[in-house]
C-alpha cells in the first residue's frame, strides 16, 4: 500500500463499503465448513459457511455476524475473496492477511486486490482483533478445529 493520503482514503472507503453493504451475508444450507469466532471483550461474532466443489474449491463462501463496521467489513471481504480458492490457498490468504494487518509486507506472488484494505488496520492495533475475528474462524475450520468457537482472546 503506498502511504498517498488518496491511496488511504480509496482503501477507507472499501471498509466502509464492506460494512455498510456487506457482500455474501447469509447461510449456507448444508455447508461443509461452519466456523465460528466471537470477540468476548467488545461483542463481534461471526459464523463462516463455506461449501466445496468436487475439486476441493470453495464453490460458496459466506457469512453472519454482528459486530463493529471494521469486523463486519473484514468479514465480507474474506468471503468476497474466497470462492473458487483451494484449502491451500484459502490458508495461504489468511498468512498474507494476518501479516498485513499486523505489520508484514505483502507476499510478493500474492494479489491482495480489495484486500489491501485491511492493511490500514495495522495503525489501529487496538481494532487488529476486531479485523482478525473472521479471518482465525476461517483458519481454524480449514485446519480441522471443531466445534466451538475460535476468540481473539
């Protein structure tokens, strides 16, 4: 991300966006994967849906939650970015993310797209938690983590 006050404002208006308009919101019937992650000390709560096709894609990624806009926005990002990934490259995503929001550069073969948005969280460290919720549900389902649902804390 360039440090251009109009470059951060593009990316500002994308959380905004996200979270005033959230993208794939809702259930998925007989989902494969169901992850969920709450936040104990503010409230966020989130429940991933994932569904595969028979090449082990996700062929249907969504959610539900409630929480601040920054949660909410993270949460539609990440399914907005997810249909048609592997498990491999759904996991690959959430390192390059989770690095993002929490000081790393980029992985230089790695698109962030929309994504990029989630970078401005690392000025924020207080709201990194909040930005992160979806994003450890979706590790801890993909890594076979069960029931019960993943924190922040």
């Amino acid at each position: 991300m360039t440090g251009s006050a109009g470059e951060q404002r593009r990316w500002q208006e994308v959380i905004v966006d996200h979270s005033q308009f959230p993208r794939r919101q809702g259930q998925i019937e007989n989902a494969d994967l169901v992850a969920a992650g709450e936040n104990p000390l503010c409230g966020d709560r989130v429940r991933l849906y994932l569904r595969f096709d028979e090449r082990g894609r996700i062929s249907d990624a969504r959610f539900e939650g409630a929480g601040c806009a920054i949660s909410m926005a993270s949460a539609s990002l990440l399914t907005a970015q997810l249909v048609g990934r592997s498990r491999q490259q759904a996991l690959a995503m959430f390192r390059a993310v989770h690095g993002a929001m929490t000081g790393s550069d980029w992985p230089e073969d790695f698109d962030a797209g929309e994504l990029e948005a989630l970078e401005l969280i690392r000025k924020f460290p207080l709201r990194v938690k909040c930005a992160s919720l979806s994003w450890h549900a979706l590790r801890h389902a993909l890594e076979g983590g069960g029931e019960g649902a993943v924190t922040t804390e």
